[in-house]
C-alpha cells in the first residue's frame, strides 16, 4: 500500500462538499470518537514508563517516540484486572478491555470498546470496527459485546477496504435478505405480543427477555437497511499489496485505515489490536516477535524486541499527528477523538497480567504526565472514559471509583 497516495486520496474525497451519502459531518456537529489500540505482547516498560510522576521531564526513549504528542498525553501505569483469573499461556489476555476473565466461562463481559460504541455508534454504518494485525486466535479476542460474547475481529486489510468503500457485488441479494429478516421478525413479534396475555409471571420474565433480543436483532436489520441505500465514501486510491510480516506495513496500513474510517465517519469507534504473533521481517531485523518478548532479560534479544517496538510507536505517532492535520467538520479528526493505548500484558516475558500501562491522549487534556497506581482496577479508568462519554453510570466492570481522565 501506498499510504501517501492513501492520504492524499482520503483528502480528496474529505475536501468535496459535504454529502450526506459520504457520511460527512456537518458543520458545528463534532462527535466524539474513540481510537483503541491494544498491544497483545505489552511493551518493554522500563523503556516506556517515567521513573517518576507528574510532568515530561526526561521521556524513556521508548515514550519519546509519542513526543509530538506528550501536551495532550496522560499515562497511568502500575494498574491491574482483579477479575481476570491467570490461564494457560496468553488466555487471560482476552479480558483487557473488558476487565474480566473466567477460564470456567465460555463469555466473557462488555469491554469498554463495545460500551463506548453503544453511546455513540448509532447514526454511522457501523457502530464499531476490530482490526487485527496477526492471525487471530482464540486468545486475541479482546472486544465483547453486552451480551458477552465476541464481536468480529477483522485481520485483512482487502476485506477492512472493501468493507468501507466498495460497492457490494451482491447488493440485490442483500436488499433480498433485508426484506426477509424484517417479514421474519414482524412475525415473530406479532407472535409473542399474541401470547403474553396467557403468560404467568415468571414466562412474562423469560419473554421480555427475548423480546428484547428481537428488538436488538430489528434495530441491526433497520441499520444495515438504512445504509444500504447510501453511497460509502469515495476515496482516490487501490489498496495494493503490502507485507504481512512487516509492522510498518501491516500495522502502519491497520492504522491508516482505522483514521479513514473514522474520518469519513463511517464509524466513531475503531479498535486496532497488534498481536503480531508470527515472525516478522524488517530491513534490518527479521525474527518471532513473541520469541523476542519472552526476552529472559537477555540483552541482545531485549536490543532486538526494542527495535520492533520503536517502530510500532512510531507508526502509532505518525496516526495522531495525520489526525491532527485532517479536518472533519469545523475542527481536527484528533480534536474530536480520545485515542487509548495499552497492553494486554504488564510484561510478556513474565506472562504478568497486572502492572498495566494505559496511555491516553486527547486534545482536551489539562494536565498531561505521568500517574503511578498501586493496586488499582484499569475499569477505573475505563468508568472514566465512559463518563467522558455520557455515560451516566457509576460503576463498570470492577471499578471503584472513576478517574477523572482530562483534569
């Protein structure tokens, strides 16, 4: 992929008149967006996270990838997931988001992706988009719905570009299905309003129950109608072939697709997770990056681990400064979107699910720098999000309390 062909594409389309059919925003209405990036094999912390708290002062080299960034960035560190139990190998790593893990439970609970996207994904084509880097194995899911179970995680670049803005081939047979789900579901509506009044009390339960799994399913009918008659965005460019074992252009392309997607307002809440559990190979590095994370504290294999994960910080950095240069509405792509970065581990090498960094940036930040937390639930935080969000709640997951995220 060419990502300044991709850009400069995504700029053209971005500069047309505004267009309902393009999903663009007007002006005066900025919404807000949610940016997840959450990588599964952590970060080497020693080389990311302040010795100390309070203000930037001198950066690890690693942080000081992000450095365009640090007037809008608050990082806490040291935090912890008490309801996700230790598993075989990688497994807890599935309740990152949501706070939650039970070897025993086959669902797992709403992370805080899918909660965020509940608020604001209801007037784009998706609600949300999971990208993935890497294969994804049954230990990568990280984004859960309300119901607890696992929403798709998308690994193809091809499939994620089509999805966004190509026309279906198969529009008639979609619009056919469409027709269809909403006469099934009429029926089955009218059905069981038939039957209540026979129901004893504890049926009336177990049928509101399912009725309310009807509606859900009828409000994804009625979106996926709605926008079927729209035009997706237009963008001037081909997706062309890219190197799946290269971060630069696996992860870079992920990246540069999940700021289209939200630039065009095809959805306001993308979730980018970098598992990256094959081998990899750079220019000047080529290896197993899981190998390298489980480093032993082996100096020339911790030298090569670094190497790769400069590189993904710095892709990362390069997203939030294109952010801030793309306009949507009356103000910045990065100026309407709070942008989370974290890990599914405190550290791969010692599989240790606590000690978790979190890094969040965000234009409206006053007081940027560095937290250290002891012994302190991450759904602190992610209750703190979703406040910042709307949300009128007051506990999410194992919280107890809300971080106050941009004082």
């Amino acid at each position: 992929m060419k990502r300044r062909t991709l850009l400069k594409g995504a700029g053209v389309a971005l500069l047309l008149p505004c267009m309902e059919s393009l999903g663009q925003v007007a002006d005066g209405d900025s919404p807000r967006r949610l940016l997840t990036i959450v990588n599964h094999l952590s970060f080497y912390q020693p080389e990311l996270i302040p010795q100390t708290d309070g203000a930037f002062k001198k950066a690890p080299p690693l942080l000081d990838e992000l450095s365009d960034h640090f007037d809008h960035l608050k990082i806490f560190s040291g935090m912890d997931n008490p309801a996700v139990q230790n598993g075989f190998g990688h497994t807890p790593c599935v309740g990152i988001l949501s706070g939650y893990f039970n070897k025993l439970h086959r669902k797992n609970r709403l992370s805080i992706d899918q909660a965020v996207a509940d608020l604001i994904g209801g007037d784009t084509r998706f609600k949300s988009l999971v990208f993935q880097a890497g294969e994804n194995l049954n230990f990568s899911q990280i984004a859960w719905d309300k119901h607890g179970l696992p929403v798709k995680q998308i690994d193809s670049p091809r499939k994620i570009f089509n999805l966004l803005f190509q026309v279906d081939e198969n529009e008639k047979t979609q619009q056919q299905v469409l027709a269809e789900d909403r006469s099934i579901l009429d029926a089955v509506l009218a059905q069981a309003k038939s039957m209540e009044k026979r129901l004893n009390a504890t049926d009336r339960v177990k049928m509101n129950e399912y009725l309310t799994s009807v509606r859900e399913v009828e409000q994804t009918v009625k979106r996926r109608a709605y926008w079927a008659d729209r035009s997706k965005p237009q963008v001037d460019y081909e997706l062309e072939d890219f190197d799946r074992k290269s971060v630069d252009d696996y992860v870079g392309t992920l990246l540069d697709l999940a700021v289209l997607a939200l630039q065009t307002d095809s959805t306001r809440a993308v979730t980018v997770q970098i598992p990256f559990w094959e081998g990899f190979k750079e220019p000047d590095l080529s290896g197993n990056y899981h190998d390298l994370s489980h480093h032993g504290q082996k100096p020339e294999k911790i030298q090569k681990l670094l190497m790769l994960e400069h590189a993904i910080l710095k892709r990362i950095n390069n997203s939030l400064s294109t952010m801030k240069q793309r306009t949507v509405g009356n103000s910045s792509l990065f100026d309407q979107t709070t942008t989370l970065l974290t890990a599914s581990m405190g550290s791969a090498n010692s599989h240790n699910f606590d000690d978790l960094p979190a890094l969040v940036f965000d234009a409206r930040m006053k007081t940027a720098g560095h937290w250290q937390k002891t012994d302190v639930p991450m759904s602190n935080l992610y209750l703190g999000l979703l406040q910042q969000f709307g949300a009128e709640q007051d506990s999410f997951g194992e919280s107890t309390g809300a971080f106050e995220v941009l004082s």
